[in-house]
C-alpha cells in the first residue's frame, strides 16, 4: 500500500470534522478502526518531518523515502496498539529510527566507507595482498557483528556515517555523555576483538 495513494474507501466518515479539528490521537483511533483517509492526514501533517529525521540518520534521501513508508504503515498496522502514553509525533519518530537504524546495519554490512578502503583491491596488490586485505576485511565484519547492539549502533552512525556526537544524541534521543559512554566501550571492545583476532587496530581507524 503506498501511502500517497489511499483510497477513502472506509466506512467510517471523517468529512464531518474539519481536518484542523481532529488530533494526532484521534487520527490513530480512526486508523485502528481501518479508517486509511486519517492515515493519509497523519502522513501529510508528519512525513516531513519524519523524513527529514531518517535523512540525517541514513543519509541518503532515496533510502529515507523508502523508510517513511515503512514507518506509516507500521503506524497502520499497530495503531490499535497506540495507548496514548507519549504524542503521536513521539511514537513515529520512535518507528522511524528503529527502521533507519536497522537499514544502516543492513547497509554497514555490504558498504565500506573510508576506514576500510585499504581493504579494497587495487592493480599494485600481489595475490597475497590481497587476500590479505579480504581476510581483514572478513574479520572487522565478524568484530563488529560481535558487539552489542547499542555498541554497534554508536559505531556504525559515528565512523560509517560520518555522524557527529551530537547529532547522534540528538537523533536517538540519547544524553550525549551516554553517547560519549557507548562511543568509549564500544572502541575498547573494538579494540579487544580485533587484537584477539591478531589485527591491530589502528589498522581501521576505530
């Protein structure tokens, strides 16, 4: 289902009550009830801002679009779950960065930035270079993949996003001297990892 082409096709009538007059939370009550017009409202008033938030988080816009989408129609499918406890504004922002930050983990997986160019075959590499380079590059992913994941987030918006500290704490919602925390232990487990496994690791920048 696309969001931008909702069909008003439900049985409950929301033509009465003039758009400025139905809150967010009202909206979602409507949306629990199959009512797909009040999702596109919702989506009108909030996927700006959504996607603005995803963008920083992925960035990428092409990836963010795709990701706004996601996060309307979870919004739809749980809607029935939504206990009012936080603004609606609040709950989709949580759904949209569950949904960035499971996207850059995806992509941190196939996509090397800078710190791991050096793992990148050129014509000057003999045979064993660059077997050499893959085999890092094979261990630095099973390192990774070893950290926690509030560890592993931190790292991946930090060095593969090229994410300040702050914009991280701002985007997760996070104090930034427990970003500051995460950021410490997760290069030390780094660290550990990388020197039980022979690599130095100075050799990825982390």
């Amino acid at each position: 289902m696309q969001i931008g082409h909702i069909q008003s096709n439900t049985s409950i009538n929301i033509s009465t009550t003039a758009p400025a007059d139905l809150s967010d939370k009202a909206l979602v009550r409507l949306m629990a009830d199959d009512d797909k017009r009040a999702l596109k409202l919702l989506y009108l008033r909030h996927h700006n801002r959504v996607r603005c938030f995803v963008t920083r988080l992925t960035g990428n816009e092409s990836t963010a679009d795709e990701v706004v989408n996601e996060v309307f129609l979870e919004a739809w499918r749980h809607a029935g779950e939504f206990e009012g406890r936080s603004q609606v504004a609040t709950w989709l922002m949580a759904i949209a960065r569950f949904k960035a930050v499971s996207v850059c983990r995806r992509r941190s997986e196939t996509q090397l930035d800078d710190r791991t160019a050096a793992v990148i075959e050129d014509a000057s590499d003999t045979p064993s270079a660059s077997m050499e380079k893959r085999q890092r590059s094979d261990i630095l992913q099973k390192c990774l993949a070893k950290l926690t994941p509030i560890h592993r987030e931190v790292i991946n918006l930090i060095y593969y996003q090229g994410k300040k500290i702050e914009e991280v704490a701002q985007s997760t919602g996070t104090p930034i001297n427990t970003i500051k925390t995460r950021m410490h232990h997760a290069r030390l487990r780094m660290a550990d990892l990388l020197a039980e496994a022979g690599i130095d690791r100075a050799w990825v920048a982390i």
